[in-house]
C-alpha cells in the first residue's frame, strides 16, 4: 500500500501516446470518431478531478464488448462501430471457466483468445479496461468461475478462505503475466489503462461478517502487488482500499453514485446498463435511447470522467455459457445489437451524446463549477473558467411530464421533460438528451430464399432402465455435483414393485410426485414419456406431478434432469443445489411409497452427446429416419441448408419447437426454449443467431436436441437487417451535432445556416432505393409504423425522393419544405421520414 499524505494523489503510471493528426498538426480530441494513431509509452495518473494519460485530462466514452460472446470474425466490425459511435475505450471481462475449464488446461482460441481481442482494439486506436475478476457474474455460466474450484476441499468462494485465495491469486497472476508478456499494460505501451479486481462485492460482503472486509483488503493489496503499472478499480465497493478507485454500477449514477470514497480519486461508472439481459421466461423489455443521453449527459455535468455502457454489444451466450435461466441473447437492446447490427437510435443518439460533451471538453476538464437550482426540477450547472471565453451549460429539467422554458443569462431555452440540454459555449443548444436529431431503424428478419428447403431426420434417445443404468447410490446424486458443468442432462432410474392390491380399484391413477431443487425435468414411467416441469430464474425449486397408470409387478421410472445454466451470484455459491430430492407415489389404495430412498441409478449426458451427432463425422454413427408428424420426446432433429444468399447476418427462427439446444455444423448456437412463454404468452427468444463465420460456402449441418414432442416443419432460416431507417424532427429541435466543431477549443459553428434536418444513412454499403413514408405536419408513429396525421404538407414524399433516392446518405433540411406552405397553423410540425436500403 502507499502512504496518503496529500488532499491529491498522482500515481504516475506509464502509459501509451495517442496522436491525432489533422490539417494542421494536431486535430482536436472531439473528433473521437476518427481512429487514433498509437505509439511510445505513456504515463497515467489520476487526482480527484480525472484519470490523465501522459498529463493530459480526457473524457472517457466506454462500451462492453466481451469477446467470447461473438465470433474473431466480428471483432473489427464490432469495434469500428464503435469507434465510430464516439467510443474511445473498450471494457471487457476475463473469464475464468472459459479459459480454464479443467484444473491447469487452458484455453485461449478462437473466440477465448483474449490477447488477439486487446490487441484490436490497440490497433483501432482505443484504450481499454480489463476486468479480471476472477468473479465476474455477467449473466456468465458460475459467474466466470471453473466448477472444478467448487469442488477444492475447505473452499469458500470470495472470502478470506485460504484455498480461494490461493487459486484467485495464480490465475489473476497468469492473466497479468500473460497480458504483460504481450506488452498491453498502458506502462508497456499497450492499451489497458484500467483493470479491476473483484466485482460488486458490497452486495454480499456482509454475509461474511468479518471475513469480507479482511478479503477486500487482500484482494485489493494482491492485484496492486502485480505492479501492473496502471490504476485498480473495485465496481460498487464502497471501502475499496487505497489506491484502487471506487466506481459505480447503474443506470443514473450521475444521481446515485456516493462519489469516490477519498478527495484524491476520480469518478468512474463501471456499468451504464443499456438494457436489461433476458431470462426464459421474461417478456420484452427496453431502455430508451433518451434516458440513457440523459444518465450520461448528468454523470458528467456533475465531475464524471468515465462512462461504460454495459452491454455495447451484448451478443450470444454460444454453447452451455449463460447463467441460470438467461437467455442465449445477451442484451440485445444494446446499441449493437445481437448480431452487431446497430440498434437505432439508441447507437447514433448516444455518438451525438459524445460530441456535445466533447464540445465542452475544456470547460468540463478546467472549469470551475456553479450550480444554479432553481426550484424542484430546474436545474443549471455551469463550468466556467475565469477571465477566459470557456464556458459550458447543462441546463435540466426533471419534471418527468411537462417541458419547460428558463431564462439563461438573458436568453430564453425551450427544455423537454426529463431532459438536458448540452450548451458547449453557454449560449448554444447542440443537443438535448430527449430530442432524438439521428435516425431510427427496425430490425427486420426475412426468410432466406436459398437456406429452407429441409429434409428432417430424426434420431430418439433411448429410455434407460435400472436393468442399463443400475442403482449405484441410495439416495438420488445432487445434479451440480453428478454433472460437474460438462454436460446439462443427468438420468436418475429406480425400479418397484406394485401388487394388485396396491393399485386403486375406482378407476382413479395414482399420482407421481417428484419434488426438484431445479432447474427441469422430462418423466419416463416404464419407458413411455409421462411429461416434464421446470423451475424459473426467480425459483428454482419445482414440484412435478402427474397421474400415471402404473402395472402390477415391476415398474420403472427414468427422470431426465436438467440444468441451465449454473448460478452467477449471490453469497456462498458452493452450496448451491440442484436436481430431484423427494420422489413419491400418491393415491395407492396401500398409501404413500417414498422412494427417495429406494436406490437410485445414475448416468450423465446422452449418447447422442456423447457421440457428438451434432458434428459432421458423429452424425453418421446412428440411424436416423424420416420425421413424419411430431418426433417423440427427447429427439435430435436432423437437416441441411444451403448458405442463405448475400452478406446480412443469419438466424434461426424456431417456430413449433419446444427446449433443448442448436447445433450449426458442429457448432453449438446455445440453448433454445420455444415452450416457456412469457406473461404476454410468447417466446421470451425465438430467433438464434447463426454467425457467418460457422457457416460452409454452400451445404451446412443443422442438428437440433429437442426435449419436448414437437414438429421441425416451421423451423426456418433467416437473414437480418435493419434495413428500415427513418428520421423524426420537429421545428423545436437543436440543430444536429455534426454542425458544430471545437477549434483550438474554440466552440463555433461550421456551416451558415444552422437548422433542424433529417439525416439518413444505409448502412454495408447499401443505397436508399425507396421512400415508403414522407409528412410533414402532425404524423405519429414509429420507424417501420407511422401514420399521416390530420394535417400534412402536400409533395414531402417528392421532395424526399428528390434529395434521397439512389444515395447512401441524403439531409433533409425542415426548412426546405416550411418554405412549400405554411400548414398545421399553431402547431409544432414534424418531417417524418421512412426509406428502404438495399444493394
């Protein structure tokens, strides 16, 4: 530990030099967009004011992009986007289980190579931050730790134990060594400016008792230990010890956020959820692109430094890699999308959001602070330099419903509800947080014309017995410890006797009951499927029972467990349990048999796992036969495809199925669970994402594992786009962002006439080939869904075609069509705009 002896501290780090060069030398740092030239070594340090690199003060835009949960493949394009979406840093987990699965072998390949991931983003001009953990939770299977750990005699997992300590420190040292050995610390002239060491360990450090501040104290002292040349920060942990910074996780840490624990540290937001990760189960949900401008536009009006947006780019949990329940999506509401595409306007609102702050970069980073409050809602803050033309405003409006005007030094600003407007020279709007000025899109999923002309096989599980899996222990094996997260299914099989005097004479069946500790189960009574239950994410505990006409003699029941998904968090993780634990029959004439005791036979995965039939040269060690009508529960479903036509993205839509897992050419897309609908009675996921990168240049293996009864006929593959943009301004919008420009951080307008305008631009290289809406007056509605209103200028779709069509990007001023007629007198009008891109 270092002696504190000042209100600052400069921990002089090295760090790497980031060199703009522009028209005349050095072009100034608000062009974020613009990929960085990297050299040299450099020096960060921080104070209580900002992190700086090689004394420099920067604001710091930061997205999550987690390598493992997208193909190398997307990595550049992924990081473009990103690049130019504003970002300047790209945070990312390291995960543990991914890497070492197995106790001392290593995994860094393909989509786990972490070193080639960092050296991207260097290549693309971006710092980045690394989040060792070795907890991460993240949605992750076991929140990034190994199973194999679970299993160390004496541990307990995130507390002053000597065994967890033992094993967090070798691999927290393997991961430094193997990042330093690449030369990626900022001190080595790489990227990592920033690595953290736990994860919101205040949400369960009490648990611990006494043993929870002295691991933080540990926790903190090793990672500094590693002398890795670049500042540690704990995420939501409150007592982080000096000299890791304290930052905050959530969606208004501009509002929630205590502020560093000591003067001489500096804000930090680890975690800007964009979104909310889904679990099966869950129905949709948002966060729009408005309230994120705003959590963002406050955390630095009010001394923040550095914002991450968690997720960037969700992606897909690919293979057994999510967490209990969660969906193989993973934060798809993210500005990039699932399959990377950007998600508008969230992506483009929040690259206007970066300009305007940067735009007010010397005033935030050397002003001095006064905040104006004017009553319950209003508020101004001002950052202000003394004797000198630097001067930026962020006027706010709280009220959640009505808009407001406050009078400024002399001028009047028109504010939205639960808005702020940016003013990087105190006079100026250039953007507003609610005031969307980029473009919308939709996501569209469009059946392929080349990939869905399927011939579906089946192959069926066979039923075990005691007779092929004898009884080998009493009571029936806990799932996490029989499965050891090799595989999701475990069979459990047992055997009785029934008398003719046992079985009710009314008629009446008796009842199996089968109480579980999670998280599902399919029921084979005398090989024949009696039907199956399952827990949820909040619960996943479960009681399963069903009538069942049992024979007189020898009966058998065969009960497929499953998990999906390991828990990621929560204290004590170790002792956490899952699979049957009371099993029963109800209803005889004789009364209740118990047999839980009864002996209990035990056999982990399924042959069609184990023969890996999902693969090209597995497929053909078993027999498969023509699907006709619905495959019996617990099939693998068979077809090919041909590679769907042009570059968009691919999916699989899989209508008519029930749960289990998809296989592409051997590789694994994740789970699947079409049968647990959401309280609005759909699919929680019913599109899977099906990488370019797994597919062949003309025929593919598609192999399905279903649970359940069901009928492949619906399946389909699909290609994605968000080939649907549009623009939605009113005549009360400030002016795009783009307009202004910083010059020797100068503030100043770059065109004559600034003015409200609808921008639009394809994305891949496409044009706009159609207008499919045009208004101006009072429309309503929603990109892909609008509709006129009561009053609309006459000729706004030919001016649009005229301006747009054949184009990749066109601009269409309000004030063009204002000066056609004066219509809807004494309302506010809107240009709404809606065009289709294509090759």
């Amino acid at each position: 530990m270092t002696n504190m002896r000042s209100s600052i501290i400069v921990v002089t780090l090295l760090f790497w030099i980031v060199t703009i060069v522009g028209a005349k030398g050095r072009a100034p740092a608000v062009r974020l967009h613009k990929k960085h030239s990297v050299s040299g070594i450099h020096n960060v340090s921080y104070d209580g004011r900002s992190l700086l690199i090689n004394n420099q003060r920067h604001l710091l835009f930061s997205g999550s992009i987690h390598y493992t949960r997208s193909t190398a493949e997307m990595w550049p394009d992924l990081l473009d986007k990103a690049r130019h979406g504003g970002l300047n840093v790209i945070q990312t987990y390291v995960f543990w289980n991914a890497h070492e699965p197995e106790k001392g072998k290593w995994n860094f390949q393909g989509n786990y190579d972490l070193v080639k991931f960092i050296k991207l983003i260097q290549d693309k001009g971006m710092f980045a931050t690394l989040r060792v953990g070795p907890f991460i939770q993240a949605e992750w299977n076991h929140g990034g730790l190994p199973y194999w750990l679970r299993e160390v005699p004496g541990i307990i997992f995130r507390s002053n134990n000597d065994p967890f300590k033992q094993h967090m420190e070798a691999y927290v040292t393997k991961i430094i060594n193997m990042m330093k050995a690449e030369k990626l610390f900022a001190s080595q002239g790489g990227p990592i400016i920033l690595a953290q060491i736990e994860n919101e360990y205040n949400h369960i450090q009490l648990a611990y008792d006494e043993d929870g501040p002295s691991y933080v104290q540990w926790a903190a002292n090793m990672a500094v230990a590693q002398n890795i040349g670049v500042p540690w920060i704990m995420c939501k942990q409150k007592d982080a010890p000096d000299p890791v910074i304290n930052a905050c996780n959530g969606r208004h840490c501009g509002d929630t956020f205590t502020g560093p624990n000591k003067p001489y540290k500096p804000a930090l937001w680890t975690e800007n959820w964009t979104a909310q990760y889904r679990v099966f189960g869950d129905p949709t949900s948002q966060r729009s692109a408005e309230d994120i401008a705003f959590s963002i536009a406050r955390f630095f009006s009010k001394d923040g430094i550095l914002v991450n947006y968690y997720m960037y780019h969700g992606g897909t949990n690919f293979g057994r890699t999510s967490a209990a329940f969660t969906t193989t999506r993973y934060y798809d509401e993210a500005p990039l999308d699932e399959f990377g595409l950007q998600r508008e306007p969230k992506w483009s609102h929040l690259r206007d959001a970066h300009r305007s702050l940067n735009l007010c970069k010397k005033a935030l980073l050397t002003g001095k602070t006064s905040v104006l409050r004017l009553n319950e809602f209003h508020e101004i803050r001002v950052y202000e330099k003394p004797e000198s033309d630097i001067c930026s405003a962020f006027i706010t409006n709280n009220h959640t419903i009505e808009a407001a005007t406050i009078n400024f030094r002399g001028k009047k600003f028109f504010v939205p509800p639960h808005s702020i407007s940016v003013l990087p020279d105190c006079k100026t709007v250039v953007f507003n947080t609610q005031q969307i000025a980029s473009q919308h899109n939709s996501r569209n999923f469009r059946r392929s014309t080349l990939a869905n002309n399927h011939k579906w096989e089946v192959f069926s599980e066979s039923i075990p017995s005691t007779q092929r899996v004898p009884v080998s222990q009493k009571l029936p094996a806990e799932l996490y410890s029989l499965l050891k997260d090799t595989t999701d299914y475990a069979w459990y099989t047992t055997s009785f006797n029934l008398g003719a005097q046992d079985l009710p004479k009314n008629g009446a069946a008796p009842v199996l009951r089968i109480m579980s500790l999670g998280h599902s189960l399919l029921t084979f009574v005398n090989g024949v499927y009696i039907g199956s239950n399952h827990g949820t994410h909040e619960e996943k505990s479960f009681e399963f029972q069903k009538p069942v006409n049992f024979k007189i003699g020898k009966n058998s029941i065969s009960i497929l467990a499953s998990t999906v998904g390991l828990p990621d968090s929560g204290a004590y993780m170790e002792h956490r349990y899952a699979g049957p634990k009371s099993i029963s029959i109800l209803g005889l004439t004789t009364g209740t048999i118990e047999l839980t005791s009864n002996g209990w036979g035990h056999k982990v995965g399924l042959k069609g796992e184990k023969l890996k039939i999902f693969s090209e040269e597995g497929s053909k060690t078993v027999k498969w036969r023509a699907v006709v009508g619905k495959a019996p529960a617990l099939s693998w479903l068979k077809t090919r495809f041909n590679t769907p036509e042009g570059r968009d993205p691919v999916a699989i839509r899989m209508n008519g199925m029930g749960k289990g897992m998809i296989w592409v050419n051997g590789k694994s897309l994740g789970r699947h669970w079409m049968s647990f609908l959401s309280p609005i009675g759909k699919p929680t996921q019913s599109e899977y994402h099906i990488p370019r990168s797994y597919l062949n240049p003309k025929d593919n293996l598609l192999v399905i594992l279903e649970e359940e009864s069901a009928n492949p006929s619906q399946v389909e593959i699909l290609t994605v786009d968000r080939d649907v943009i549009c623009s939605f301004i009113t005549e009360n919008h400030p002016p795009n962002v783009n307009s202004f420009a910083s010059k020797d951080m100068k503030f100043h307008s770059i065109m004559e006439n600034v003015r409200p305008e609808a921008t639009l631009k394809c994305s891949n290289f496409k044009k706009i080939v159609a207008v499919e809406f045009a208004s101006y007056g009072n429309p309503s509605g929603f990109c892909g869904s609008f509709a006129l209103g009561n009053c609309s200028m006459g000729g706004a779709k030919s001016i649009v075609e005229e301006e747009c069509i054949g184009k990749y990007s066109c601009k269409v001023a309000l004030e063009k069509l204002s000066k056609k007629g004066n219509v809807c007198q004494g309302l506010e009008k809107t240009l709404a705009i809606q065009v289709r891109c294509s090759h």
